[in-house]
C-alpha cells in the first residue's frame, strides 16, 4: 500500500471530512438487531482498557435512551458477527441486559475492519498514551502511512504525533505503568531524556512510584542527571535555598519555614510551612489583613 493515505477502499468506506458518527447512521445501509451473544470483539482492537465506571454509565444511558447509534460489524461466519466499531456500546449494552443489539453489517476487507476501528478509537474514544501511540505506531508501519498525513488526517500537530510515538521507547514496566495510570505523561516524557542513562532512568522511576514525585520534581532530577550527577546525587531534586524575600515573608508571616520556588520562565510558587493549627490560623490573619 502506499504512504498517500489510507488507501482507496478505506476512502470508500470513510470518505476524506466525514465524521466517523456520521459512518453508522447512512440512510442508505439497513439496520440489523442481532443478538449480543453472536457479536465477538476484534483481537486486533486498539483498546486494550475499557473504564469501568465509564462503562456504566454508557449502560445507564443505554437502559434509559437505547442505543443511539448502531454499531458497525462485519460476518466472520455463520451466526458469528466481529465488531469494527462499537465495542464500548456493545460492551455496556451487555452491563445493561440487552439481549439484542442494532448493527450496520459491512463486507469490509479486514484491511478496511482494521483501518476503521483504528481511526474510530483514535477520533472518538480517550485511548490512554500507550495504546494510543501504539495504534499510531501501526497506522504507520503496516499501513504505510507517514506520521504527516497521520497527524492531518487526526488533526493533531506533527510534533505531537511524534511525541506521543516516542512513549514506545520507554522499558516495558514503565510503559505497563503509564497504562496503569501510576505514572503521568508528563512523568513519561521524563524518564525518556534519560534513555542514554538506564541506571538514572530505574532510579527516577523508582523514586516516582515510591515518594510520588510530581512532574516538576522528574524534571529537576533530569536536569541534575544531565549535568554529571549519578543516579546517588540525583536522588532528591536540588534543594532550594530561601532567598531574602522568602525570608523576610517568613518573619513577617511568623511560619516555620517560607521557600521561593520559581522557574526559568519566571513563574514559581511560594511554600509556607506550619507546624500546628492555630499556627496556620495567624499566617491566614496576617495575609488577609
């Protein structure tokens, strides 16, 4: 195939500028009820992680209001129907006891099944960064589509795209923690500067996950790996020493402990510490005074 698109029959089925809802409601294909226990999941879906509570509350809505929008499937065999697009829908249509569920069937090459779901997961659903970047990653390499025409065709920025792409170099421990939730994004573009430095980037994940380290501490423990620190020095971010600002603050406030934090752009935060409630009670009475 070549790296122009995603190819004719795909254009056929999801023409250039149609929003994929608009796929399923074509008054021109009919409508089928089949029933849910003859409708299979794709092996190959995007989506590896369906949110339960999101899932129910798709199933509350389903029992009140039905489903909306058909899903799309296509007849693997006799009596068996594989699901292009739909699988929330379906999935919380079985939470809400139906029996029966409306489907659009296609003859769909699985070329084009696959093209679909991917594209349908992609624009539609809050695919978390892993499986997002690894159906990027596919669009690319099996398809043949270049990152640019991926990035106009979703409507994301090219840097971005990559970015996103870039999540896939991460150990796979870490990339099993990003879908977990147990890390952030932003803690996963961290620990990536620090693929040329394997102990560092154990060490940062391991202070992540066990003190909690925020992005900004990552950051920090980055920029001090980068500049000679071993992975012993780089344990703790910087310290940062109260100015004389900070200080006076401290004084006039009578708190335990004041600290200017600001950044290379000029923003920052102040911290003030207290050791009791009444403590805290006079720093808010100086402030608003």
């Amino acid at each position: 195939m070549s790296a122009k698109g995603l190819g004719r029959g795909f254009d056929v089925l999801v023409p250039i500028g149609v929003d994929v809802a608009e796929v399923a409601t074509g008054s021109h294909e009919k409508v089928h009820k089949l029933a849910v226990d003859i409708v299979v999941p794709k092996s190959d879906q995007p989506r590896r992680n369906f949110d339960e509570t999101a899932l129910n509350e798709l199933a509350q809505s389903i029992r009140e209001y039905g489903i909306v929008q058909p899903l799309i499937v296509s007849q693997i065999e006799q009596n068996l129907y594989s699901i292009i697009a739909g699988e929330r829908r379906w999935r919380a249509a079985k939470i809400a006891g139906l029996t029966e569920v409306p489907a659009i069937i296609r003859s769909a090459t699985e070329h084009q099944q696959i093209e679909l779901a991917l594209l349908e997961n992609v624009q539609r659903t809050d695919l978390s960064p892993i499986e997002l970047a690894a159906t990027l990653y596919r669009l690319h390499h099996q398809f043949s589509q270049s990152y640019e025409d991926i990035s106009k065709r979703l409507g994301k920025a090219y840097p971005t795209i990559i970015n996103i792409i870039r999540l896939l170099g991460l150990p796979t421990e870490m990339q099993e923690s990003l879908q977990a939730g147990n890390i952030t994004e932003g803690h996963a573009r961290s620990l990536l500067s620090l693929q040329k430095y394997p102990k560092e980037q154990k060490a940062l994940f391991a202070n992540i996950l066990s003190k909690h380290w925020n992005v900004r501490q990552a950051e920090q423990f980055v920029v001090n790996v980068k500049r000679g620190q071993t992975a012993d020095e780089s344990k703790k971010p910087s310290k940062v020493v109260p100015d004389a600002t900070a200080t006076k603050i401290q004084k006039h406030l009578g708190a335990k402990k004041v600290i200017l934090q600001t950044s290379a752009k000029g923003s920052g935060k102040l911290v003030i510490t207290y050791s009791s409630e009444k403590e805290l009670s006079k720093i808010v009475a100086k402030i608003l005074k």
